[in-house]
C-alpha cells in the first residue's frame, strides 16, 4: 500500500535569513474572500472610534498677557516663535516648543491694534491706538531689542497693519489705506474710498500687489498697491471683521462676518460668494487659511473654534475649552500642524490642527496603519453608523442651545418666505440662494 | 467777449502790419482798467510776435452772435493772392479742429479707473485658474510644493553649461573648437574629412567615402555591441564568454608553441605558478568570507550553489596540471614517456583521492557505473522481502534487471567502436526485445495477484526509462558521429605527430566510456553531476508523465466501476434530483488515487441506512413552495355578496361581479432563487441590517451599482497586493512637522510651467492654455 502525503516544499514558506520577514502566501482572488467589503467595514468602525478615543486637541495654553489678547502674527521663518498684542499695548514673543513667554516690551499706549512682522523674521511691526507704528527687531531666539528701529507718527489712528510678502513695503488701514516704504517716513500712496474708516487690511500672498480690506460701512474693499484708486467693493448685510486669502489659490478670499457667518469670494465675482460657512453662532472675529489652502479656522463671541474646509459649508471640528472666552484671534502654524488662538480672558491657547493626530516621527508601520484607516474611514464615511460617531461632537450648552435657536429662527423665516411666495403672483417673490442674500450691493 | 475783440485786433494787427509795440501797450492798459473795477477775470496776454505761423489756441469757441467767424476773416483776404498760404493753414486749421470734451468730475473719472483697473486685475488673475484646479484636483500634494530637485546631471547637460575660465581651459576649448577633425551629429563628414574628399578625384573619393562609412558603422556596431553585453547579467552568459576566451587563450598558446618556444616557456612557467600559488591559498576552497556565506546560502539559493559550483572548477582547472602539454613538452624534449599503466595508475589515485570530497564532481561517476546496478539490485530485493511476494518471482524480476543492464553496458562498451548503422540495427534489436521483455511482465503482471502491482509498477518504469534512454541515444546518435569523425580526425593528427596507436585507443576508450557514464547519470538524478538544471527537469517530467499516464486510465475505470455499484446500492429517487448544471472544471491536477474503495463503500452504505426514512429533497422543495406562495401578493376580493343582488345562505356572488370585484395583485418580479434548485433566497428586508446601510446614495457617485462596487474593492493588505496598497493608501495631503509652507510662488510655477511647455510636453494642454492666456494678457497690457 502506497500512502500519499501532501508536502510542501520548505523554500516556500521559510525564511532565508533570520532578518528576513516572515512569507505570509496570498491568494487576492475575490471569490475566495466573500467578506472583504465586511471585514473592511469593521475596521473602518474601529478606526472611526479610535479617532474620537484620540481627539484630544488641545496641547496648552500660554498665559502672561495682562489684558485681553488683540493681535497675532507668525514668525514668516521660524514656525516655533509667536507674537501677540494686547489691549494694554504689551507685545509678547512665545516659544511654542517651549510654551514660554520670550521677551516683551510695552509698545503703545492703548491697543496694540495690528502686529506684523517683515518677510525675513528680523523685524515686526506694531501699530497702536496712539496713531504711532513701530518698527521693532527680533533676534533669532526671540528677543526684542527694547527700543523700536523706527517710530512713525500718523495723522489718524491705524487700525490694521499688514507686510508685504517679499518687497520691503507695508499697509495700515484706518481712516484711509496707507502704503507705506519702511524707509521712509511718509505713506507712498493713500487710498480712500467713501468716509468711513477700513478696520483690517490684508496683502495677497500669492499676487502680492493686491490688498483686501474690511471697511467699517459693511463693505469689503479691494486695493492694487500699483494703482492709484481702490479696485472694487462689495457691501454684505453686517460688517466684516476679518479677511484672509487663500495662500494657495491667488483669487480666493474668506471674510468673517458679524452675521456669524463667513464667505468665502472669488474676487473675480463678488456679486455672489463662492460658499457661505455657516455653523458659529455669535459674531465672527477672526478667520485664517491652513497653509495647504483646504481648510480655515475661524473665531469669534462664541468662545469656540471652528474648522471648515474650503468647500464645506459646515465644520468639520468644534474647538472648545471651559475657561476660553471670546476669542478675538487665531492663526494657523505655517507647517499645518497647530492652531493658535488668542482670547479676551489674557490667554493664548495651542491646539492641534487635526485632533487625532499623532506627532511626532512615526514608523513605517504606524504610518501605513493611519494613512490605511484614513482611506477606510472616507470609504465607508456615508455608512450611518460610522457617520455618526465621526461626527458627534460634545458642545458648551451655550452653542448647544443657540444653535438650537438659531435653527428655528431660519425655519420659520423659511417658512414665511414660502407662504408669502405661496399667495402672491408668480415671479414676485423670486428665489434667491442663501448665499446671495447676504450681499447688498457690489460697487464698481 | 473781450478775447473775442482781442482776436479781432490781432487779426487786424496782422493784416494792417501795424507797429506791435504800441499795441502791447494798449493791452496792458486795458488790463489795468479792467482790474480797476474788481473784476477779476483772467485774460490771455499774449505775446504777438509777428509772425507767419498762427496759433490755433486763440481762436477760441464761438458760441455768440458777436464773435467773428472764421470764414468771415477768411472771405475778406478773398482778393489778395499773397495770403495764399495763410488760407490753406486755416483750412488745415478748419479741418483739425476738435473741441475736447470737458473733464468729467472726479467721482466719476475715479469709477471708470477703477472698473479699467478691476477687470485687468481679474483678467491678469485668470492665468491661475489651470493651476488651481489642478492643485485641486491632484491626487496627491506635498507641501512644501517646492521640493528641491535631486536630479543628477548630465554629462551632456553640464557640457552644454560649461564655460572654459582657467588659460589652460581656454587653451583646449580654442583647440577643440578649432579643430577641424571633430565629428558633428548632423554632418556625416568632418570638416577635414571634406577637405581630404575635395582634393581626391571622385572615384577615389567614392571609395574612401565607402570605407570611412564601413568604418564608422563597424565601430559603432562594435560600441553597441559591447555595451550591450556589459549589460547582460547573467553569470552564465559570462562564464561562458570566459570559457571561450579561456580556449581562445589555449589556441594562442598552442600556436605560440610552434612560434614562439621561448614565449611559450614562460606562459608554462607562469601558469605553473599560479596552479602552485591556488594550491596554497584557500581562495577558491571556501577560506573566503563570501564563499563561506555562499555556501550557507547555497541550501535556498540556486545562484550561490551555482557560484560554488563554479569557484570548485575555477580552483580545480587552477589545480590541474596540464598533462597533454606536459606530455606534448616531455615529448618535444624526448625526455621520459610515461607508461599506459603509469598514467592509469595515476589516475586511478587521483580518483581515488577525489572520490571522498563530494564536490568533486566527475570522477565519481567512473565508480558509479560498476556500484550502481548491484545497488539496484539489492534495492529491489529488499523492496521485495518487506512485501510478501513469491521467491521466483523475485529472481525473475533481477534477472530482468540485471540482464537489461547487462544489456545496456554490452551496448555501451560495444557501440562506440562500431559503425553507425551496426550500432542503430543494434539498438532496435535491443529495444525489441526490451519491449518484448515489457510485454511478458505486463502479462504477467495481469496475471498476479494485486499486492505485487507496486512493485511491477516499478519494473515497468525501469522499462520505460530504458526505452526513453535508447530514444535520446538515437537522437543523439548524427551529433555523436559527428564528435567521433572529429576525434578520428584528431587522432590521425597525433599518429602524425609520432603516437604510439595502442595508448591513443585505450585513451579514447577511456574518455568514451566517461561520455557513456555522464549519460547514464542523467537518469540517476544525482546532483553532483554537471549538467544543466533544465535538462535534469525535462527528464523528470518525461518519466513523471510517462508514470502517470497509464495510471490515470486505470483509475478512471476503477472509479467508473464504483459508481456503478454506487447506482446499485444507495437508494435515490430518480424522479427527485434536482436538475443541476455539471460545471467541468478544467484543472491540471490528476484524480488522486483511491486505494480504500472499500472503505468509502461502506461509509456510504452505513450513511444510506441512517437517513432512510428522511426524503430531504421533497421536504426541501415543498418548503420552498411554501415560501414562494407566501410572499406573492394575492389578489383583493372586494365583491360583497348581496350587493344589488339576492343574498342569502347557498347563494354566491356571480362570476361576472366576482370579476369585476376583484383587484388583481401586480405580477412579481422573478425570484432570484428561481432557477437555483437546492437553495432559498430570502427576499425581505432586514431590519437590522438596514441600520447598518446607507439610505441615499452619496454624492460623487450617479448609480447605486457605482456605490456598491467602490464599497466592494478593497483596499487592505490583506486582499490586495502591497504595490497596489501602498498606492491605494496615499493621503491625499502630506505636510511634515515643523516644515514651513510659503504659499505658492508665481515666479516658480510659471518658470516651470515655461519650462515644461518649451521641453516637449504637449500633454498638459492646461498650462499651455494657461500660458496663452498669460500671453494674452500680456498683449492687453500693451494695448492699454
């Protein structure tokens, strides 16, 4: 009798060397694994639910300012160094790594009303109720030379103070828009527009001549440095408080408005928003761009940050602490990572850009598993159940109950605009986009 | 007014040629009687010189009845012919005369600056848009989007750059441009090849054209050619091209015996050298590191065995003393000749020697052709005694065996020395009777009884690899005629050289009978034979497929019989099988032998007992029945019976009302298990399930079947190959920590954009748009 045995041959299933890694034999036909599509669903789950286990964004808050902050600005090279502005007039550098305060200097009388710094990081700029802009030096760890370079004294109060991204040229609004050479101690060019005054001026990263400015009469003015008049202006429904451009896309501006709201333009068309962001419910302060030009964050009187990309109309994360007040400024870290707010209540606070995030070097392995369950969880995003737990989030009872509110408010102003396009003539009571309701007029 | 009557006096100043002082004072005058009474408006004071030129500003607009017209002033020079220039000027005057429009007032002149200013901004901001939505639309971004470029440069690319600065450089560069002899790409001649041309007559020329272009084409063929066999990897390509190199080498050196004597003296001496230099080292005899690692390697690798393989001949051709040169040098000298005993004695030790270590490779298979029939032999015998088989049946079987091999070696021996035909009638005999022999076992075969199949199986093969090994000697027998013609030819070259006849025979007997056993190894399959893998494959698998042809029909039948008996025994309905599609798998693999029949026969038997009773089929079918009527709607019957009509006990409704009535249920949609004849399909929702699904269909996609499909394809390692999971896993945006990302640079993505479009990339049909679009804006800028 002859006994047949199965026998495999050793060279298939061993390993050559003992730092070779394990042969694991597949066979990738689908009719061998008729669970893919389920296996691949509980995982996307649990990925789902480790997010949420992990979401622990915020990293500290720095504290030393001895009046609610006002102002913030970016180191341009070093993306571990901050500079804030208080309404006392204090100036603060912070390490981020560090989450100390460097070195301070009493720069105004009053508010600090704007703060920038110049393209190569050695200086910044400070401008003030006290109608004075500051030209101060910063060393390379962080330390200001106690007394200002430069000290310019202007007619009116500025409001806003913003560098240009390379030219050695910088604006400030307040009743006129100002540009200003940093050698020189009278403004190059003047814009005005109408009489009332322009409370934040911005330059254009990428197209770096054109400036945009949030005007006090509700209107969002846009400026060519080389020419001599403003370019264009558009008046919304309620004034605009901030603005900040896409870095990655030259025509593309977000403005934070009062009407809780912010709009994102095209500056092309500014009869009608691109999109209209709409989840804060109290005024919006403050609003800047991811430096990937995705997303922005935002800011505003309901004590809370929110994150929205580019072309979602809702936030995709909500911000919150119990002790955060108003938070009157917020910047995006030049490398995507970090979100750093400043607040009413003297505190600047860190926060993780996404909130699950792991820092730090991560291995291979690690990083196939996240890049992996980043795939499965956009995969199966629609599927009810990993849908609802990525987008539950906890809110203060203040948001909860004013979103609350806020939602029967427009339920019932829909309502009534239905009922009354319902018994009058047809055609008299035109339909009009949501976005579009909120722009009064756009002046050429 | 008064500018009116001022004109009015220049003119008239003009034709009257009146003094122009006097009049210049008249002026002044009236202006300060003017300034007198308060008013203050400011009047031109112009200086008239005379002159024949005539400024056009003072004729001013002449909205009154008052004032002058020109064609009046004109009509009165009517008559005089010496003011004939003057009147074209008017003329000319006449015609130009534009009135400017009044500015406008500044909020409005600011507006249309303004708008002017907006729409170029806009226009200018277009040439971003192809940038945009590819950004948006990539697959992949990683910020920063500068990345520094790793590109290695080119030799050609760092010629075109170079810049001779140093005098030396400068020096050659003046040389090489200078030079006449340099070969350009376009030019098929150089420029003193042209010269050397034009001073030749044309024949001449034609020819010498001819050769330099042969040469040309011969040197590159010879350029291409080695620098594709730089390319080739294969170590056998290379050994090979050694080997032939290496023959080529002992041609050389045989032909430099004849030359050169003395040459050839120190090639001997050198050679001598290195074989005592290889005899003391351990290079080649694993002392290496990496011989060492080789050998390790060697149990999984198929290159490192084959590199050791090769470092034990390299060191053994190393080792070797070179015996016909040195018998072809004792000769030359006359000095000692050695014996036919001697030198198989000789080898014989040497044999001997080599025989202990494995490695060494061919001597053994001089002993192995006496050792292994006896081995066989004994094999079989052995085989035989474990089993319990008759004792004459066993002598029969090795006196098969042995004969056969007897058979074999008699051929061996003999066939070399005879002529081909002899040797073929030869071998068809032999086969004859071989197979006759076959022929006797098989019947012999039916005959016995089971238990002995085995071992007649494996007679039968020793039958079979016989036959098969007489097919290759056929085969091979024009190539061996051929080798034996050369080898005569060979001898008859030696006879010449003054051989003895007797030593040269038994020599060739000897290589020949080595040829003989390196065949027979073939068969063995023993590993430390050098022959090529595939060959030893080919073999395999003809023996295999030849074992396990006649065994695939046998068991064929053998299962053809159990079913048979199968049919006899189990108790099926014939009316009640389900009616199933066979699906003819078409595998490579063959039906594995069923030895135990019996066994599954009673398995199968015990099993038709226990479900007896049990008639699985119609319950299952009725079940289903069941279900499907279930589940189809039924029709409504609404008829009420009495209803504009007698009622009553007995009575039913009529059939036209019953009719008319009723509301016949939709027709279903077939069932999915409709034509699946052993399973149920359950077709209603599940409730909890349904919790777990999506409800409406998400955006990008426009059918349900496109969702379901992309829910469908994996993504996971575990079922999809590494490749295509890495690039199935590639987020969408990369940042690192602590990197900074400057927004994008005009001058950078549109430098690029440039440079793509100017090196041949007509693909990216947006950035030349977007280029073009640059132009054009451009374009508006110098219009405006």
């Amino acid at each position: 009798m002859r006994i047949k045995v199965l026998c495999r041959n050793p060279d298939d299933y061993l390993r050559e060397t003992k730092r070779d890694i394990h042969r694991v034999p597949r066979n990738y036909d689908p009719g061998l694994h008729p669970f893919e599509a389920n296996r691949e669903y509980v995982r996307a789950l649990n990925a789902t639910k480790l997010e949420r286990v992990f979401a622990k964004p915020f990293l500290g808050s720095l504290d030393g300012h001895r009046d609610g902050v006002h102002c913030m600005c970016k180191h341009p090279r070093s993306p571990s160094v901050l500079l804030s502005g208080a309404c006392d007039g204090e100036v603060r550098i912070w390490n981020l790594a560090k989450k100390k305060c460097m070195s301070q200097v009493q720069a105004h009388e009053g508010f600090v009303q704007g703060i920038c710094s110049v393209p190569d990081g050695s200086s910044f700029l400070t401008c003030g109720t006290d109608k004075i802009i500051k030209q101060w030096r910063l060393s390379p760890e962080g330390l200001i030379y106690s007394d200002p370079v430069s000290t310019t004294l202007g007619k009116t109060v500025f409001q806003g103070i913003d560098h240009h991204w390379s030219a050695n040229t910088f604006a400030t609004s307040g009743e006129q828009v100002d540009i200003w050479e940093e050698d020189r101690s009278e403004p190059v060019r003047s814009f005005t527009w109408g009489v009332d005054s322009i409370n934040y001026i911005k330059f254009n990263p990428v197209e770096r001549h054109i400036l945009g400015g949030c005007a006090s009469d509700r209107s969002i003015i846009l400026y060519d440095m080389r020419g001599s008049t403003p370019l264009r202006k558009v008046i919304l429904k309620l004034r605009s408080n901030a603005l900040a451009w896409n870095p990655m896309e030259a025509f593309v501006f977000t403005v934070a408005n009062e009407d809780y709201n912010l709009y994102t333009f095209d500056m092309r068309n500014l009869a009608m928003p691109l999109s209209m962001h709409m989840d804060h419910v109290s005024a919006v302060m403050d609003v800047d761009y991811s430096p990937t030009g995705r997303e922005f964050v935002s800011a505003g009187y309901d004590k809370c940050l929110r994150i929205f990309p580019v072309d979602k109309s809702h936030s995709r994360e909500i911000y919150h602490t119990k002790r955060m007040q108003r938070v009157s400024v917020v910047r995006w870290s030049l490398d995507n990572k970090f979100i750093i707010s400043g607040s009413d209540e003297m505190n600047l606070r860190i926060w993780k850009a996404h909130a699950s995030e792991k820092l730090g070097a991560l291995k291979p392995r690690e990083k196939t598993a996240f890049n992996y369950n980043e795939k499965l969880k956009e995969k199966f995003a629609h599927h009810p159940q990993i849908r609802r737990i990525a987008r539950h989030r906890h809110v203060p009872k203040m948001i909860y109950n004013a979103t609350k509110e806020l939602r029967t408010i427009k339920k019932s102003q829909k309502k009534k605009e239905a009922n009354r396009r319902a018994h009058s003539k047809p055609g008299t009571v035109p339909m009009v986009a949501e976005k579009k309701k909120s722009i009064v007029e756009d002046v050429d | 007014m008064e500018a009116d009557i001022e004109n009015e006096e220049d003119i008239k100043d003009l034709s009257d040629n009146e003094d122009v002082f006097d009049e210049k004072k008249h002026n002044q005058l009236l202006d300060a009687i003017t300034s007198l009474d308060g008013n203050k408006t400011k009047r031109f004071s112009h200086r008239t010189i005379v002159s024949k030129e005539i400024s056009e500003f003072s004729f001013g607009k002449s909205g009154d009845d008052r004032r002058v017209k020109l064609y009046e002033l004109v009509g009165t020079l009517k008559d005089s012919a010496s003011h004939g220039t003057l009147k074209k000027q008017l003329k000319t005057v006449a015609r130009r005369n534009k009135v400017l429009p009044s500015p406008l007032p500044r909020h409005q002149k600011e507006k249309i600056e303004r708008v002017v200013a907006y729409e170029k901004t806009s226009k200018d901001l277009c040439i971003w848009d192809p940038v945009v939505e590819q950004n948006r639309k990539a697959e992949q971004l990683k910020f920063p989007l500068q990345q520094p470029s790793f590109k290695l440069q080119t030799t050609d690319g760092f010629v075109a750059k170079f810049q001779p600065r140093t005098p030396l450089e400068l020096e050659i560069a003046a040389l090489l441009r200078g030079s006449k002899n340099i070969p350009s790409k376009k030019k098929e001649l150089t420029q003193a090849e042209k010269e050397a041309l034009r001073a030749m007559n044309l024949d001449e020329a034609k020819a010498r054209r001819a050769e330099l272009q042969k040469h040309r084409a011969l040197l590159s063929y010879k350029e291409a050619k080695s620098r594709w066999q730089k390319k080739i990897k294969s170590k056998n390509y290379h050994r090979h091209l050694r080997k032939e190199r290496q023959k080529k080498e002992m041609k050389a050196l045989e032909e430099m015996e004849k030359t050169d004597p003395d040459a050839y003296q120190e090639k001997l001496k050198q050679l001598e050298k290195e074989r005592i230099e290889e005899r003391m080292s351990l290079k080649h005899r694993g002392g290496s590191k990496y011989s060492q690692k080789q050998m390790i390697y060697a149990k999984y690798d198929k290159q490192a065995r084959q590199s050791v393989q090769d470092m034990i001949q390299m060191s053994r051709e190393l080792r070797q003393k070179t015996i016909p040169l040195a018998d072809s040098d004792t000769e030359s000298e006359g000095g000692v000749i050695m014996d036919k005993e001697d030198a198989a004695n000789m080898e014989d030790s040497e044999l001997h020697v080599v025989d202990d270590n494995p490695w060494m490779a061919r001597p053994i298979a001089h002993t192995a052709l006496y050792k292994k029939p006896q081995a066989f032999v004994s094999a079989v015998i052995t085989d035989n005694v474990n089993g319990t088989v008759h004792d004459g049946e066993i002598k029969d079987d090795t006196l098969i065996n042995s004969q056969n091999e007897n058979i074999l070696d008699d051929l061996d021996n003999d066939s070399n020395d005879r002529h081909e035909n002899e040797r073929e009638s030869d071998i068809t005999s032999i086969k004859t009777n071989i197979e006759e022999k076959g022929k006797y076992t098989k019947t012999r075969m039916r005959k016995g009884s089971q238990s002995k199949k085995s071992d007649l199986g494996n007679e039968e093969l020793d039958i079979e690899t016989i036959l098969s090994k007489f097919d290759k000697i056929e085969n091979s027998k024009n190539e061996s005629s051929e080798t034996k013609k050369r080898k005569k030819r060979k001898r008859k070259r030696k006879n010449k050289k003054g051989l003895q006849k007797e030593e040269t025979t038994s020599q060739e007997k000897k290589k020949k009978t080595n040829e003989v056993d390196h065949e027979e190894n073939l068969i063995s399959e023993d590993l430390q034979r050098k022959k090529t893998l595939e060959e030893i494959e080919d073999l395999n698998y003809g023996v295999d497929s030849d074992d396990s042809q006649p065994r695939k029909g046998t068991e064929d039948t053998k299962n053809g019989e159990t079913l048979k008996k199968n049919t006899k025994e189990v108790y099926v309905d014939p009316k009640k099988l389900f009616k199933l599609e066979t699906k003819i798998l078409q595998t490579s693999v063959p039906d594995v032998v069923s030895d135990d029949d019996l066994n599954d026969d009673r398995q199968r038997i015990t099993i038709a007992q226990a479900f007896a009773d049990d008639d699985v089929i119609e319950e299952f079918s009725r079940e289903k029945r069941e279900i499907r009527d279930q589940q189809k709607p039924k029709d409504i019957n609404l008829t009420l019976p009495g209803w504009g009509d007698w009622g009553g006990e007995g009575i039913e409704p009529s059939k036209k009302k019953r009719k008319k009535f009723t509301i016949k249920a939709p027709p279903v949609p077939p069932r999915r298990d409709k034509n699946l004849g052993n399973v149920i399909i359950s077709e209603a929702k599940d409730k909890a399930i349904a919790s777990h699904q999506v409800s409406n269909l998400p955006f990008p996609y426009t059918s349900v079947e496109q969702f379901e499909q992309s829910i469908q394809a994996p993504i996971g390692k575990t079922w999809v190959p590494e490749t295509a999971f890495k690039r199935l896993i590639k987020p969408a945006i990369v940042t690192r920590l602590g990197k900074i990302i400057d927004p994008i640079d005009k001058s950078q993505v549109f430098q690029n954009q440039a440079h793509t479009t100017k090196t041949r990339k007509p693909s990216k049909g947006k950035i030349i748009r977007a280029t073009e679009k640059a132009k054009k804006s451009n374009e508006f800028d110098v219009h405006s």
